[in-house]
C-alpha cells in the first residue's frame, strides 16, 4: 500500500508540473515585426555568431543574412509596441558577443498578428 501511495504521488506531481510547464511555456505573442540589422566591419565569424545568438530566442526567425554585406532580416514575435522595444530586445539578444556600436539597425515594421475584419 506504501508503494502505491508513493508511485501515485509521484503521478500526480509529475502531471501537476507538466500542465504548469506546458501552461506557461506558450506565449501568445500580439505582435510580430520584420527587422532589417546590419553588422559593420564584421567577419563571417561575427554573423555566424549572430545567427546562433538570435536562435536562441524562440521568438526570433531569421529570413535571410548576407555574410557578405553584414545584412540579416528577422521576423520577432512580441508584444512591443513600440519600435525602441523592438530594438531594445534585439541588442540585449545580440549583445553577450556583438558590441551595439557594431549593430546598424536599418527597419523595423511592427504590425498585429492577428487581423482585423
């Protein structure tokens, strides 16, 4: 009867933390933006740096990059609303290994996910 007692205890936790984990992980994002950065005098190193960086947010795609040109365009989903959050969010996921004086935002287009009608 012990046994069963723990084994029971043990199945109910574990499902009470699997729901939480589960609940809690998902964000319903009400914004997404296209943001077009470039890094100045970089290497390819410094872009493929970058790259690993910016997947490392679940938020974040990247759509295209230039190791040439130092561009990479991104689609953020968020629930900023305004355009310096935006940029904000992109530094902070940048900055462990790129300086911000190296980080040339060029455009953010923030727009709804979900649409109107």
């Amino acid at each position: 009867m012990r046994n069963y007692l723990h084994i029971l205890t043990l199945i109910l936790f574990s499902f009470s933390f699997f729901g939480f984990h589960v609940k809690y992980s998902k964000i319903d994002y009400k914004y997404e933006s296209t943001v077009v950065l470039n890094i100045k005098k970089h290497s390819s190193e410094d872009i493929l740096a970058a790259q690993s960086l910016l997947l490392k947010t679940n938020s974040i795609s990247i759509d295209y990059q230039c190791l040439v040109s130092g561009i990479i365009v991104l689609k953020v989903s968020h629930n900023y609303t305004h355009q310096a959050d935006v940029k904000h969010f992109i530094y902070k996921a940048l900055n462990s290994k790129i300086p911000t004086s190296k980080i040339n935002i060029l455009f953010i287009d923030i727009h709804s996910k979900f649409s109107q009608g």
